[in-house]
C-alpha cells in the first residue's frame, strides 16, 4: 500500500518523466519537481505525515484514535517501510477479529 511509504521513497519509473510521444499533449512532460510537490501536496490533503502516515488528528476525525499509540509502538520496532506495513496489516487484522 502506497500510503505507507515516504514521499522520497514512492516514485516512479524514469519513462513517467519523458515527453508524451502523440495525442493532444504530445512533447508535454511532468517535471521530478511538479510531482514531488503533488505528492505532498496530496499526503497534506489527506492529513498524513511525510510518511503517508493518518496524523493523529486524523486518526481522531476518524474515531480510530484508539490505534494512535500502537501503530507507534509498532513504527518504532520496524527498521524499513515493509516492516511498518507488515506491522499495520497485522495489527488492522488482529482488531477486526476482536470486533
């Protein structure tokens, strides 16, 4: 899940920055720089970190500030970003079976 990674580590193949070859907008391409900025822009509008990370505010707008502290608790034992998902899926998992 994309959400998860950081901004600097989501990207994409070098080929999404090339002119497009035909159609309408052909010779128009998307800088390295217009889409960092969209990304954040975009992890802003989704109230999320730099990570892609829920902020806990919206965690709370949620009414799921209850996992706050314990994707924190989880964040802090994993030393890369699969590690974060793999704690996060596991843990979604683990409460939708105690519900």
């Amino acid at each position: 899940m994309k959400c998860l990674r950081s901004s600097r580590a989501y990207w994409v193949p070098e080929r999404f920055f090339e002119p497009l070859e035909g159609g309408p907008l052909k010779g128009n391409k998307l800088s390295k720089d217009e889409f960092k900025r969209a990304i954040a822009t975009y992890y802003q509008m989704m109230d999320w970190n730099d990570n892609g990370v829920p902020t806990e505010m919206k965690l709370a707008e949620l009414d799921i500030d209850w996992v706050a502290e314990e994707l924190k608790n989880r964040f802090s034992r994993a030393r890369n970003k699969l590690q974060v998902w793999i704690c996060l899926k596991g843990y979604l998992l683990e409460r939708s079976q105690l519900r």
